[in-house]
C-alpha cells in the first residue's frame, strides 16, 4: 500500500482507502456479506468501496463505524488544532481589525 498525499490524484485516494478498508476488513476476518450486514449496506456497495469506486461519504462513515474505525476520522480531521489561537505568519497573534469602516464618499 501507498502513503495518501496531496502528490496522488482524486482516484488514487479513493482507490487507495478501497484497498486499506478491504484489508481491515480481512484481518477482522470478516466476508463482504457480514460487514455489509454490519454497516447495513448492500454487497455490491461494499464491493464497490473496496474496488475503488467513487460512493457516498455516508456509506464510507458507515463501513468506518462497522470496522470500529470512527475514530481514525476524528484523529484526521480533530475538531480543534493545537495551540487553538491564530497566529500571524510572524508568529504573533493575529489582531481583529477595527470596527470602524471607512465610507466612500
């Protein structure tokens, strides 16, 4: 398997977590038929995935949830960054502008 980077195209990704999910998959030693029963998906959704096909985000959240991986998406996309504050490029806080607008004349 490949590292996912910004370098790989939209259809790379998807193919890539196809192959990754099929491979959880397998090592919970599950068949297609009993994780689809799990995510209450079809089989041939399942399938898809797994092939690579461009499905929906809630059938991905779906398998994610059947595969008790919920989590990995919470640890790739956390609700808050480190050090929450904004800071400039310089490294200092960032400062709001001033409220006063300035009107055309």
């Amino acid at each position: 398997m490949s590292a996912i980077g910004d370098f790989l195209t939209n259809d790379e990704v998807i193919a890539e977590v196809g192959a990754r999910l099929r491979a959880r998959r397998l090592e919970r030693n599950l068949t297609v038929e009993e994780l689809a029963a799990r995510a209450g998906l079809n089989r041939k959704t399942v399938l898809d995935l797994e092939a690579g096909a461009d499905v929906r985000l809630a059938t991905v959240i779906k398998v994610f949830r059947a595969l008790n991986m919920l989590g990995a998406l919470d640890a790739a996309i956390p609700d808050t960054l480190p050090g929450s504050e904004a800071f400039s490029n310089r490294g200092q806080l960032r400062q709001r502008a001033s409220g006063s607008r300035h009107t055309r004349g």
